[in-house]
C-alpha cells in the first residue's frame, strides 16, 4: 500500500469534483455578469463609462473647438501625443450653458490612464468646463481691448 495517507485524500475524484465546482462558479458568475450588462441601454453604458474615467482618471487641460447638436469637440495632449475627441452631452444639457458657443476654448478633462483615448470633459458628478461668466468677462476684456 504505498502512499496510503495520499491515496485517502484523493479518492473518489475529490479533486475532480473541487475543480468541477469551482468551474461552475465562475461560469455563474461570468453569465450572471454579461447577462446584466447586456440588459443596459447605450445611454446606460456611456453613462457608467463617464462616471468611471471621474473616479479613476487623471486630469488635465483641453481645448474645445466646436460645439454642434450637444457634441463637444475637443482636443488634448498626452504624454506628447496629441488626441482629438468628441463627447455627447444630450444627456447632461442641463448642467450646459444655453448658449454652448461660449464653451469654445480652454477646458479642463479626465483621461483612462490605461488608455488616455478614452476621455471626458463633464460628466453628471464633474466639469472641466470653465465658468461662463469667466469667459463672459474675459471677452468683455478682449472686446475693450480691440477698441
């Protein structure tokens, strides 16, 4: 009877059946996980997608260039590589301005430090947006200026 302690231990497939287990386990888990994402709309996903890259992502400075139809284009380096990026803001309109050309210019956004390509500028709990009364005044000044 060699190995009698081991062959106690290993009878029956006990370890077959522990692995087997813990197979089925994580097949629960990893179909309970797709089957509930799969269940959120398009505005759902980009909604927690915003919220992730504000609680994990790094900031750093921006500069709009247009605003058409609630998109807001912008553009941003990182690490010296230079990105161009959009974000659609229909579902955060009442945190914009009425008149969203005022928006054009410096701003501040967070990036995926994983992947600085997935950025945002505002988001339902932050705003790299500058005041608009800030750039109200500034143009004031600039218009005073030119005259």
């Amino acid at each position: 009877m060699p190995h009698a302690g081991a062959s106690g231990l290993f009878r029956g497939g006990a370890v077959e059946l522990s692995l087997l287990g813990l197979v089925a386990v994580l097949l629960m888990i990893l179909g309970a996980f797709v089957f509930l994402n799969a269940r959120q709309t398009a505005a759902q996903r980009e909604r927690r997608r915003r919220l992730m890259v504000n609680r994990t992502g790094r900031m750093g400075d921006a500069t709009i260039s247009d605003v058409r139809d609630c998109v807001l284009y912008y553009s941003y380096q990182v690490r010296g590589v230079a990105y161009t990026a959009s974000q659609d803001t229909s579902d955060l309109k009442h945190l914009l301005p009425p008149d969203t050309s005022v928006l054009v210019g410096p701003a501040g956004m967070k990036y995926a430090p994983g992947n600085p390509a997935n950025s945002i500028v505002i988001c339902e709990d932050w705003s790299g947006l500058r005041p608009v009364s800030l750039q109200f005044e500034e143009s004031k000044t600039k218009e005073k200026s030119h005259s």
